[in-house]
C-alpha cells in the first residue's frame, strides 16, 4: 500500500486528538463548555479533512467514516 497521504496523517491525527480530548476527564469536570467546545472543533475539522481525502477512498475507511466509527477509522489508517 503506498504512503499515507499528508490528508490521511493529518486525519489520523485529528482522530487520536479526539480521542484525547474524549479522555481528558479533568477537562471536562473543570470546564466542561470548553471541552465541549474543543470536541465539536476537532469533530469538524475531522470532517473537513474526511472531504478532502483523495479518490479513490478505500471503502472500508469511507464506512468507518460515514458512520462515524472513528475508532476504527483510525485503526485503520494506523494499519496501513
């Protein structure tokens, strides 16, 4: 499989992001508008990058995507 795209890494860092701030307990018990407010930023910027991926998208990343699997979306990426 050839190299992930500069798209690809940038997405797979934005899902791991997401993953963080999910994580990020403390954040949300001391701020929990601020953590709300990061996790719907970085929702949008993952799929704003989800949108640029270049054709073709491999059909079982599309689906971890459209479903909004990211967990898996990321493993999958990370796999390849």
């Amino acid at each position: 499989m050839p190299p992930a795209t500069p798209i690809e890494q940038s997405l797979a860092t934005a899902l791991r992001e997401r993953l963080a701030v999910i994580g990020d307990r403390e954040w949300y018990a001391r701020d929990p508008s601020s953590h709300l407010q990061r996790l719907q930023a970085i929702s949008t910027q993952i799929i704003e990058l989800q949108q640029q991926l270049p054709p073709p998208v491999d059909p079982q990343l599309a689906h971890y995507l459209q479903r909004c699997s990211y967990d898996k979306a990321l493993a999958f990426l990370e796999a390849h």
